[in-house]
C-alpha cells in the first residue's frame, strides 16, 4: 500500500519541550514539504527538501527545524522557539518533475499543553 | 504579497444539485493550478489539475475552468453527494519559479444536504 505516513496522529507536549514529527513516503518522489494548517485557515509551508541532504526554508520556518538523510523520511523536529505550535501539520510529497503535483500524508495534530 | 483566495467561505447544496467553489487568484504569472478536498481531521486529498494552456479540464464528476483574463478558477462537482461534504482548497504556483511549494487559499466548506 503505497503512501505518504505520518505518526503519530495525535501529539501533546509540554511548553519548553522540543517534539519530532515523523513524515515517511514509499512513492519514491524527490521532493517533501512540511506544511502547518491552523483552524478555518490554508496551508502555510514550513520546509521543503528537493533532494537528500538538501532543504530550505519555506514562509513560517521560525521555530521549526528538519533533516533529510534519507529519501523516505523528512522529520520536522518543532522547537521550543516555536511561539504558537498547536497546529495540525502536514506532509506532502511529489516526484521534483513538473508540474510537480504534491500528494498530501493524514496529519499529525499537535497540541501544547 | 500575491496570494490566492475563494469568494465564499461556506457553500451549502442539496444532495443531486451542482456545485460550483470559485477561487482567485492574483499572481498573475501563475500556470499551474490544483484543487484539493479536505475532509475533517485528514490530509487534503488531491481532486484535479489544470496547466494555464487550458481553459476547461475535466474528471470524473469534477470539471475546473480556469479563465486567465480574470484571474480566475472553478471547480464544479456535478451531482453532488453526500461524501462530497468537505473544505475545498485551490492551489497555485508558478512553474517557471524556482519555487516548489504551493501556495493555498483559506478554503470553501461544502456541505450538501440530504
């Protein structure tokens, strides 16, 4: 069953604390974006990675980091300079060619307690 | 700075009618379009596509019009259903950008009747 994962789907932290959402996909695409999608509102990009080892900033980067070692994975590790994190976070994939349709994961909800 | 947006917030149709969500767009150097459908606590599920070359493209119960003039883009949903009920979300981006991510509107909620 080909897909985009995320884990978990519910996830509390504690203010001050650091907490890492997992993002997996076996469609063999190049490129992962992390997107956060507050109530009532559209996406807003966090990151995207193009390529292995590469990645950059989107328009809400603040607060947020990631790694791409693999080609499957792109976790988002939300900081503790996170000001607002209680969200529901996004990860979409697509294969880097164009148009470079990206497919979306189910979603991680994140609340800070 | 440029960005997209849809003229109603909430749509509300009866079981059998045609749908139609529209959405703005105002990067005018935008060509490439999507429309996603986002049902409540899941991730937005891809719908249809259309390259500013075209003006009409169609899917299975689905059809998108893009008018480029105005700056424009639909989406109908032809016999809508129940299932159907969900927030609608245009996307767009520029494909001679080096931009790769999408950029999103605020969303549609359709809700059909029964």
């Amino acid at each position: 069953d080909g897909g985009i994962t995320q884990s978990p789907k519910y996830l509390f932290r504690k203010e001050g604390q650091n907490v890492t959402l997992s993002c997996e996909q076996n469609l063999n695409h190049d490129a992962m974006y992390w997107y956060r999608q507050d109530p009532g509102q559209g996406l807003r990009l966090i990151y995207y990675s193009q390529i292995v080892n590469d990645f950059q900033k989107g328009d809400i980067a603040e607060g947020y980091s990631v790694s791409r070692e693999k080609k499957e994975s792109f976790p988002l590790t939300v900081t503790s300079a996170q000001k607002n994190p209680t969200a529901f976070y996004l990860c979409a994939s697509s294969t880097g060619t164009s148009p470079d349709t990206q497919y979306f994961g189910p979603g991680t909800r994140l609340t800070v307690l | 700075g440029e960005s997209v947006g849809l003229h109603l917030p909430t749509l509300s149709v009866q079981e059998g009618d045609n749908s139609i969500i529209n959405c703005a767009y105002s990067n005018s150097a935008s060509d490439y379009f999507i429309w996603y459908k986002q049902e409540s606590g899941k991730g937005p599920q891809f719908i249809i596509d259309i390259r500013s070359n075209m003006d009409k493209r169609q899917g299975q119960r689905v059809t998108v019009l893009l008018n480029k003039t105005v700056k424009h883009l639909s989406l109908q949903i032809a016999a809508t259903q129940p299932g159907d009920s969900a927030v609608y979300f245009c996307a767009e981006k520029d494909l001679g950008t080096g931009r790769r991510a999408l950029t999103f509107g605020s969303g549609t909620r359709l809700q059909v009747q029964p």
